[in-house]
C-alpha cells in the first residue's frame, strides 16, 4: 500500500529531527524512500508518495524532495 504524505509541516518537522532512513519508513510506512544512490523510475507522483532523501555523513536525513 502506498502512502502519501498529506500533512507537510508535520512530516518537515520530522525530518527536521535528522531520523535515520529506518525511522522515517517506520514513522511513513508505505513511503518510498529513495537514498542517494538508490535507482529509481522516472515516474512523476504528484501525491507525495515517493520522497527522495538528502543524508549526512552520518545517514541521518537532513531534507529532501518529494518527487
């Protein structure tokens, strides 16, 4: 089942707290979350399902976009 994110501020202020890619994807199950290096389509989602992540050295996540 896919998840779109609807509520923008309150996921932005999540990512915000820097969680770890396993974090998010227990907190957004269903979110594809796509890393750094990841392969992925070329599909256009406008229902904020598919966010790709922006990691430190640390692989914690530091922003993003939804894609």
């Amino acid at each position: 089942m896919r998840t779109q994110v609807t509520d923008l501020d309150a996921f932005n202020a999540f990512v915000a707290t820097r969680p770890t890619p396993e974090v998010l994807r227990q907190r957004y199950p269903g979110l594809t979350v796509v890393l750094p290096g990841d392969i992925s389509t070329r599909e256009l989602r406008s229902d904020n399902s598919r966010f790709f992540a922006e990691i430190d050295a640390e692989s914690r996540i530091t922003g993003g976009r939804f894609q």
